[in-house]
C-alpha cells in the first residue's frame, strides 16, 4: 500500500513498524515483537516462566478465572515482588507473549484443551 513517494506498506501495518531501505523502492516490514524484560525479584535459579507460571495457577485458583496481561503483570508485583527494575510492573505487551504458554501448560495439568 503506498504511503509516499517511494513507500511503501503492506496491509495491516502501521507505518512505525517498516523499515525502508536507502533507496526507498522496497521495504522491509519489521514483525511486532514483544519488548524484552529485565525483572527483578525473580529467585536465583528459578526461571521465570516457573515464576510466571505461579502467579498464573494462582491466579486461577482465587479468581475463577485466566489473567489478562495487565492481571499477571499486578499478581507478579502483588504475589512475588517481579517487577522492572523501575519497580513498575512488567509490561503487558511483554507478558502477553507467555500468556499462551501459560495457557497450554494450565490446560495441560489440568488434563483438559484448549
């Protein structure tokens, strides 16, 4: 889709995601991915997907309910003291990637689909 002169976008795309090449002729989108973290207040030795997983279960286990994102992000900071290193809540974009995993592991323990 032509955004300029010599740009161009595919559908669905936001022009903030392209990367366009010195000449302009063709580009190259950039697939969204998810912003790394650096939390802290992760044990030593204990991977955070563990961690994440936790909350997770627990989660479920008083609500009755899956956690969105900006849910796991407050029971990480509430439960287990997992925050950036700003001591701002891990961002919801961020977790949003382990939500599936998260997911399919709960899913699966639980001997049940999807």
């Amino acid at each position: 889709m032509p955004v300029g002169p010599g740009r161009v976008r595919a559908l669905g795309q936001a022009p903030e995601s392209e990367q366009h090449t010195r000449a302009g002729a063709a580009t190259a989108v950039v697939d969204a991915v998810a912003p790394e973290a650096d939390p802290v207040g992760i044990p030593d030795g204990v991977p955070r997907e563990e961690v994440y997983f936790a909350a997770y279960r627990r989660f479920i286990a008083e609500r009755g309910n899956r956690p969105s994102a900006p849910q796991l992000s407050q029971a990480l900071q509430k439960w287990h003291g997992v925050t950036n290193r700003d001591g701002t809540p891990l961002d919801d974009a961020y977790l949003h990637s382990y939500l599936r995993e998260l997911r399919d592991r709960y899913s699966a323990e639980m001997g049940v689909s999807g």
